[in-house]
C-alpha cells in the first residue's frame, strides 16, 4: 500500500516513514501539501499523514483540493499536527480527514490510528502467500 507522508518537519517525515515502511507500507514523502497534491493527481495513495501548517500549501487546503480528485475518497488522511482545537478537529473529520493525532505522537499511536482504519487488517489480506 502507498502512504504519503506531508511534513515540512524533516524529523517528523523520517519517523513516520520508518513506522509506516516496517508496517509494509511503501512511502512517499513531500515538504508541503502542493507536492503531495501533484503526486496525488498522478498516484493515489491509500494512506496520507499530513501535517497542518506547511508552507506552500497547508493541510486543510490540501484536504479541500485532494478530496476533489478523482479516487480520492477511498483515500485515508489522518492529521498529525500540533493544532488541537476542537472546532479545527470537526472541521477536518467534516472535509475527510479520518484520523487525528496530536503532536508529540508515539509509534503506537500512529499504528493504532492506522489499525483503526482497517489498513493493516487490509494489507494482512493483500499479502502474498509464502
């Protein structure tokens, strides 16, 4: 499965794509929420971690312009940011977004958000018999 991983934080990309690369998830990662949203267009991912305020573009205007391409509501998006405001939350559950973890997050909790999805279920599933 393909998870993109948006970030400006180069240290939050590489713990989520070590987590997300020993689940068995093949990861892309992106500087802001207009490289993702390009990639997006031409690749559509079944898993994006996003970030709220990014340059360029940040994640809420990433979730407005990304849930209009095509595929995109088979898409996962789970918000992983600093910003824990209640009326931002529902806003973003509200446009899409399936998951949100508050930053500083552990490994565990990202795991369990991505089980909460079903995507590990899923990729179990998927997985080549030996």
């Amino acid at each position: 499965m393909l998870a993109y991983i948006v970030d400006d934080d180069e240290d939050n990309r590489f713990i989520c794509e070590k987590t997300l690369t020993s689940l068995g998830f093949v990861c892309q990662t992106f500087e802001n929420g207009l490289e993702a949203l390009h990639a997006a267009s031409l690749t559509m991912p079944h898993l994006v971690l996003l970030d709220w305020n990014m340059p360029e573009m940040n994640g809420p205007d990433f979730v407005e312009a990304f849930r209009n391409l095509p595929g995109s509501n088979k898409a996962n998006v789970i918000m992983c940011t600093g910003e824990n405001d209640k009326s931002k939350v529902v806003q973003m559950v509200n446009n899409g977004v399936k998951g949100y973890i508050v930053k500083p997050f552990s490994k565990a909790t990202l795991v369990d958000q991505i089980s909460k999805l079903g995507l590990l279920s899923q990729m179990r599933k998927e997985a080549p018999v030996a």
